[in-house]
C-alpha cells in the first residue's frame, strides 16, 4: 500500500485519494443515525494509471530506483564508494555529453546532497538520467520497483471495502 501511495503521490493525486478515502474509512460516530445501521459501509474502487503519452513513467520509475538507492546508502553508507567507482569509470571513459552532470554527481556523492537529484525539478531529472546510484541495488531490488511501475502501466487498483456491522 506504501508503494501504491508514493506512486499517487507521485501522479499528484493524493489530495484526491485522500477525501475519497477519509470519508470511506472514517467509522460513523455512535451518536449518529448511521451508527445504528447495519448496512455495508461503502466500497471505494480507485484505478491509478500511469499517463504513458509523457515522460512522467520513466521519470517515476527513476525516482523510485533513486529513493530505494539513497535510503541504502544511508543504511549502509560503504556502498557510497560502489558509486563513486562508477562515476570514476564513466569520466575515465571521456563522455563529454554528461561531464556537467557527473561533476555536479561528485559533490552530491561526497557531500550527501541528495535533495538535489530526488527533487521534481528539471535539473533533478537530468541527474537521474545520469546517475551511478542505481549501481548500488542488488539486482532483486531494481526488478522488483521496475515490476511496480510495469503494473502501474497497466493500472492498479485499489478497493477499500467496509465491513457489515452488526
């Protein structure tokens, strides 16, 4: 359910999801003519769907991959020099395209500035696209989050259902 709300999130619908939800969940008060009813509370169905004509997809499943590397690395913070050795290959390589991004990816590794590639700015995505961070997830990991945006293609859906009361 966790992944299905950062992905809501994500599409910019949680304030939606949250009204639809809030009166759906919220049991009724003993004082109310509702309480004394033994009818089944209401079924909320929410379809979540990627919008798969733009770039957002590509850039939510990057976002997840960054999130899921950044929460290790602080877990484990060796596994910042997983990343760096990447990045050194990569500038050793001499691509010129990306140079710009890789020095920005060098203060960002070594001063922790992670804000800066998992924020929703443009600036924010240039640096997923060139980033050595997904290096430092085993490889279940990243085939499991691609899974979860896969379904998100297809469309989640999400029922909350209440329960009869007696």
């Amino acid at each position: 359910m966790g992944t299905y709300l950062k992905v809501v999130s994500a599409l910019g619908i949680q304030g939606d999801f949250a009204l639809l939800a809030d009166g759906v969940m919220r049991p009724a008060t003993s004082n109310t003519a509702a309480a004394g009813t033994s009818r089944d509370a209401p079924l909320a169905r929410i379809v979540v769907s990627a919008d798969l004509t733009r770039h957002r997809i590509q850039d939510l499943q990057s976002l997840a991959l960054h999130e899921e590397a950044v929460r290790r690395v602080r877990a484990e913070p060796e596994l910042i020099q997983q990343a760096q050795a990447v990045l050194q290959k990569w500038v050793d390589a001499g691509d010129q395209r990306s140079v710009s991004l890789w020095v920005e990816w060098k203060d960002i590794l070594e001063h922790r500035k992670w804000r800066k590639a998992l924020g929703r700015t443009h600036r924010a995505q240039e640096l997923r696209q060139a980033s050595p961070m997904t290096a430092v997830l085993p490889p279940e990991v990243r085939k499991s989050i691609l899974q979860e945006v896969r379904e998100l293609k297809e469309g989640v859906v999400l029922e909350i259902a209440g329960r009869v009361r007696q």
